[in-house]
C-alpha cells in the first residue's frame, strides 16, 4: 500500500482552514454547515485525508467565511479581526412565542 504525502498546497490548505476556524471561534461542524458540506467531509479536509478537494467546495468554504479564493489561499491570512463577523451565528426565534407565566 502506498501511502501519498501531502504536497505543500494541501498543508497549506489544512492549516489555514484550522486558523481560521479557530480565530473565528465556530466547530467543523458549523463551518460545514455553512459551507454546505458534511461535518465529516469537512473534518477530513482540515485533518489532511481528503486530496483533491473540488473547486465548488473550496469556494463554499470560502464563502462561510466571507472570503474570496485569493483570500483564503494568500500568502497572509485575513486580519483576525474581521473573522468574528465571519459567520453571522444563527438566531433562532419560536414562530409563535409562548407568553412565560
């Protein structure tokens, strides 16, 4: 069985995804529910076992973040600051409020 290296790209794109998710604050699974791909397919792109990872969802991914492709595979990363406004958190809100007694 021959075991494939990762090539400086695919390091490269493994570490700014946990940089930037860990900057932003959110789990895999919330970057991958916005990137609308699996938490799974997600975990395995950001620990290095997925190769060949498609254009759409590379684009995905850099839209949950609010990044255009030249961004998320600069050379400098985002400025931190502006990835907490990152991912909008979602608000949940009852269709129909209950009064509380």
């Amino acid at each position: 069985m021959v075991v494939k290296s990762p090539t400086a790209a695919e390091l490269f794109l493994q570490n700014r995804l946990k940089f930037l998710r860990a900057a932003a604050g959110f789990t895999q699974a919330e970057v991958a529910e916005r990137s609308k791909i699996s938490p799974i397919y997600y975990q395995s792109i950001e620990a290095g076992r997925r190769y060949n990872v498609s254009l759409e969802v590379i684009e995905n991914i850099a839209v949950a973040y609010r990044l255009s492709i030249h961004e998320l595979f600069a050379p400098v990363p985002p400025a931190i600051k502006n990835l907490g406004q990152a991912i909008p958190r979602p608000h949940y809100q009852r269709k129909n409020p209950a009064k509380r007694r």
